[in-house]
C-alpha cells in the first residue's frame, strides 16, 4: 500500500513589519493591515535542512 507518510513546511526566520514592507513599496504604513488584517510576515532565508528522507 503507497500513502502519505508525513508533510511539513519551513517558516521564515526573519519578521518583516508591513509598515517596513509598505514604505519599501512608497505606500501607507497601515496599507495591508487595512487590506487584509496580517500585521507582519515572515520572510524566508538562509538554508533549510532536506525536507525528503532518502529511500531506504
């Protein structure tokens, strides 16, 4: 039988202000907090280990 044996993700090591994020874009600080409610994000970076194991 084949199936899923597991999932995962990597989040982003660096948190990123949308002020910081608009401001980059030349717009208003609270531009997408007013938007859509996300306050920061978190931006990927750096190296993540595999996230595949080799077959056995």
């Amino acid at each position: 039988m084949i199936g899923i044996s597991g999932l995962a993700y990597a989040l982003g090591s660096r948190i990123i202000s949308n002020a910081d994020l608009a401001i980059s874009h030349g717009l208003e600080p609270d531009y997408f907090v007013s938007r859509t409610g996300i306050e920061h994000r978190l931006q990927r970076g750096g190296r993540t280990s595999s996230p595949c194991q080799p077959a056995p």
